[in-house]
C-alpha cells in the first residue's frame, strides 16, 4: 500500500501529504509527503487521529452518507504551514487523506 500511495502522491503536485486509516483513525500507512523539495516516508504506522478535528469531521461526513469532505483549515503540528484534510472513503474499513496547503488570510 506504501508503495501505490507513493505513485498516487507524484500525481497531485498540490498535495502535501497523503495517508490511509482505518475507520477508528488508526494509520496503515506511512506518511507520504514533501520537505525542502524531497519526497519522504514519515512512519506514523499505528498511530491514532481519531482525536483530531478532520478525523471527526469525516466521520461526520459519513454519518451523514457522505464519501468525501474538507476540514476547517489549522495549523500543521510539524510544518506551522496552515493546512487543510481532504478525506475520501474508499470502502467499508478504509479512509484516504490528503493534507494541502491552506491559503487563507489571518491563520
């Protein structure tokens, strides 16, 4: 899965960072994502958003019979860039994120 998320990133020059969850918010991947211009691998396998505002928001989403939606913008825990989630179901158990910058005055 590693490997096709990281064939699916070089297709979205716009996306900062790309990832997949379970439905509990447990990641079953790497963080796919730029820095300083370099393709890199995070490995945040394992870890748990379901605390974080875009994960509750999907859900939300879903609840609601929704496949997709956008977070709020905030602010990126490593980067301080202002970012935005970009959440698309992609079955019964899986979660697809796409963090991209948020070009928005006064975050």
């Amino acid at each position: 899965m590693n490997e096709y998320l990281t064939r699916l990133y070089r297709e979205l020059p716009d996306v900062r960072r790309l990832s997949l969850c379970d439905k509990r918010g447990t990641q079953f991947t790497y963080n796919i994502e730029k820095r300083d211009g370099e393709m890199i691998s995070c490995d945040n396998f394992n870890k748990n958003w379901s605390c974080r505002g875009y994960f509750s928001k999907a859900l939300e989403s879903l609840a609601l019979g929704g496949k997709s939606c956008i977070s709020n913008s905030y602010r990126d825990f490593s980067t301080k860039e202002p970012i935005m989630t970009y959440f698309y179901d992609i079955g019964d158990a899986w979660l697809l994120f796409f963090d991209f910058c948020a070009e928005i005055d006064g975050l």
